[in-house]
C-alpha cells in the first residue's frame, strides 16, 4: 500500500509547476518533500524558534511539528512577489484546536525556488 501512494506522489508531483508542487506538500504536510527547497542557508522558525541544518535535518523538524500538532488544513491567505525574483505565501495551518500563521520567503532563480525563511507561529 505505502509503495501505491509513493507511486501516486511521483506521478503528482512529476507534472506540476515547482511552486504547485511546493504547495501540496504543504497541503497534505510531507516534510521530506517540502526540503526538497531548502538549502544550508534556509532557515526554519517555529514560535520563534530558529533551526538550520542540512535538508535531513530540517524535514525531521518539520516532521515533528506535523507529529506533535494535528494538523488538519492548510489555507494560503496571500501570495505575491517583488521585483527581486523573492515570492512569499501567507497562509494558515489549523487544527481542531489551534491556528497556525505560516509565512514562507522564497527566492526564484530560473523557475528554481528555494526557501529562504519558514515561519510557524502558533495563534494564541
């Protein structure tokens, strides 16, 4: 069964724009996925929080802060870009409980997006 949806994922994320296929790694939370655009300058913030790492070390925080928070939809609020080839994404990730503010800043040379900055806050 695991091997199907891995299967089904490639073929997914195979087709689509860079920056969709960042978005729906976002929407159904794989973190391996989602460091596929980060490099060592990259950087990770979570409640204010700040981690750095080489591409393994950074999906095992995203990968706990998926496990330790149930997750369940994410809501991109805005998206837009300036003049120097940065993109940046508002968005919302919620819980039954809890809302979460996520802001990413990415950097687009050639149709290559890396993240520059993943902000989590938690919505008190």
């Amino acid at each position: 069964m695991a091997k199907v949806f891995v299967f089904i994922l490639i073929i997914i994320f195979a087709g689509q724009d860079p920056l969709d296929n960042l978005i729906l790694s976002l929407e159904i939370k794989n973190g391996e996925e989602i460091t596929r655009y980060f490099d060592s300058k990259s950087e990770i913030i979570i409640d204010n929080k700040s981690y750095k790492g080489n591409r393994y070390q950074q999906s095992k925080i995203l990968d706990e802060f998926y496990s330790d928070n149930s997750i369940n939809k994410f809501n991109i609020i805005h998206q837009g870009d300036s003049e120097n080839n940065i993109i940046y994404i508002l968005a919302e990730y919620s819980s039954n409980n809890d809302l979460y503010k996520v802001l990413l800043i990415l950097k687009n040379i050639n149709n290559k997006y890396t993240i520059e900055k993943f902000k989590i806050d938690k919505v008190s």
